[in-house]
C-alpha cells in the first residue's frame, strides 16, 4: 500500500460540508484527487478545496486511479456506489447507517471479503474523547454497566420533501439516529442485543405527511441481563441556535453510575442581535476532531498500521437492532434480534 494514499470523495453535500472537508484536509500521507457529485457546483467547489478534479459521472470517477473511495451520500445509496467503488479495486469508507437495510449491508461486506478489501463505517461516537473517556472511566473504575439510556434529539431542519423524511430513502429516524446509540449501548455494554421493544411517534407535520416517526424509543435487552434506552427524535423543539443537537447519557452500573449531559452544566449565553449560547461544534453530538480522529485511525488500517476499532460488521448490528425496532414498533411486539 503506497504510503500516500489517493482519495476520491463521493458526496460533496451535508456531511461533506459540516466535517469531512476540514477532517480531509489536516490529514497527512492523504491526498484528494477527486470529488464527484450529481450535482456540478457541488462537485466543483468540493473539487477545489483540494485542487482535485470534480466528477458528476461515477464510473468516469471510479476509473480514476485512486486507492480510497469516501461515500458521503444519502443513505438509499450506500450500497449500490460502495459495491461499485469496490468492485474497482478501491477501498472504502462510508458515512453511517452502513446501507439503508441489513440486506444491502451484507451484500456490502461480501463484497469486500470477495475483493480483498477494506469496508469502514464512519460511527464517529466511537471517535469522540467525550465517550472514549468515559468508556475508559467505567473499565478502570469497574463500574460494570447493568443499565445504559443514552439521548440524541435534534429538531431537523430540513422541507418535508428533503431525503430524509422519506423512509424509502433514509430509513427514518429510527435508522438514520438510532444507529448512533444502538451502536453505542452494544459497545459500551461489551455484549450483543437480545430483544428490542420501540414505540413510535410522528409529532411534526413533516412526519405525519411522509407517513414516518419523527420521535422513537428503543428498550432493548442485551446479553447479561444488561437492558439499554435509546431515544432518538428530529422532534426536539430545541431552537437550532440554542445548539442543533441535545444529548446525554447515563449509565448505571453494579459498582457505581456515570452521567453526562451538556445541559446540567451552567453555561454563559452571548447576547447580540439575538441570543446565543455557545456551541461546540454545528455538528449533532459530536466534537469536529473526532472525524480527524475516525478517518485517520481508518486510513492508518487502509495503510496496514493498525487494527479496526469498528468493523462493518458492528455497523451492520447497530443497523440490524435498528431494523428490528422499527418491526417492533409497527407490531407493537417484543422482536428478537
């Protein structure tokens, strides 16, 4: 493996704007050489913050010789490009949920076994200090966890004919968030998810008219008598200048409990034309380096240097739960996943 890798950059929208951009650009031993797009301007303005070349067509990029792939575009898309990218020699990392369904995600890792390639889902939670700290904490201070809830609720601000209020097309709130915190509860427990029971509700207009749940609530059981709360909700009636993205978490244990909420701690608002309190970052739950962080530690893996912290096997579990939820919640029943 070359020891500068050549990178092509799929998606030049949202996520690609909020932190991949500046994340790709503090990277050393990484150069992009592409960015391709559906739509020209978005391609062209992502290809010159790199002086890359810009694409709309993805075979004519693909054929391209570049060693990694990033794919940073909507979720029902997932896996028809990442096979492509795959199928043409070249490494892959995807956004989070891994595919829009377990069905496509499998089809995915087959894919990069039969290659002989790399297949990395971007779960940047598991990047954050914040959390990876508070993982270490819990080890160090035994506090074995019995009993996690954890919180990520956001008013999403985005038409009702935008991608993601449509199921088909990103899976709904259910998949979209809930496999932040399916993944988290799993890899802060240490064990597998045995059942899950969730109840859905559409409280905006922008749900009800697309037919989807824009607030969820996941119990799930897991090996050990271990039982996780997920809550998730593009609901949130949280002003987005306030902060776009509420979280928390707490965790009880058999040797103590830890918590962690931003809103437990007093914090000093700045008044200008209007009211502002200070924000981490204009990203979810989630601190600007833990994307450094992410894509460094996978292309150190591309490169041979270190181990995956997360396979796509762990994404295709969180997705797997989050899959199963949504069954629950149509069912009104307990599923086993």
């Amino acid at each position: 493996m070359p020891m500068e890798l050549k990178v092509g950059v799929v998606g030049c929208g949202n996520i690609f704007n909020l932190a991949h951009r500046n994340a790709l650009r503090a990277m050393e031993g990484v150069r992009v050489v592409a960015c391709m797009d559906v739509i020209g301007e978005r391609a062209d303005e992502g290809a010159r913050a790199f002086k890359a070349r810009a694409f709309t067509n993805l075979d004519e990029f693909l054929d391209l010789d570049t060693d990694v792939v990033e794919v940073l575009t909507p979720t029902y898309t997932h896996a028809e490009i990442a096979v492509k990218a795959l199928k043409a020699g070249k490494h892959v990392i995807v956004e989070k949920p891994i595919a829009l369904t377990v069905e496509e995600g499998q089809r995915m890792i087959r894919t990069a076994e039969k290659e002989d390639l790399h297949l990395l889902v971007g779960h940047v939670r598991r990047f954050d200090k914040r959390w990876v700290q508070m993982k270490e904490i819990i080890r160090k201070r035994n506090i074995l966890p019995m009993h996690i809830r954890k919180s990520e609720v956001q008013y999403l601000p985005f038409p009702a004919d935008y991608w993601y209020w449509d199921e088909g097309r990103s899976g709904g709130v259910a998949v979209d968030l809930g496999v932040h915190v399916t993944d988290f509860l799993r890899w802060f427990f240490g064990s597998e998810p045995v059942s899950v029971y969730a109840v859905g509700k559409a409280i905006r207009e922008e749900a009800r008219a697309n037919g989807t749940f824009d607030h969820f609530v996941m119990m799930i059981s897991f090996e050990g008598e271990k039982t996780g709360i997920a809550e998730v909700s593009w609901a949130y009636p949280y002003p987005a200048r306030y902060g776009v993205f509420y979280h928390q978490v707490d965790v009880m244990g058999k040797n103590g409990r830890i918590r962690y909420t931003p809103l437990d701690t007093p914090v000093v608002g700045v008044a200008k034309a209007n009211f502002e309190m200070p924000r981490f970052s204009p990203l979810l739950s989630t601190f600007p380096d833990a994307f450094e962080r992410e894509l460094r530690h996978f292309f150190n893996v591309i490169k041979g240097r270190e181990e995956p912290l997360i396979t796509a096997e762990d994404a295709l579990i969180a997705l797997k739960i989050a899959e199963k939820a949504k069954e629950s919640a149509r069912s009104g029943e307990v599923v086993e996943v």
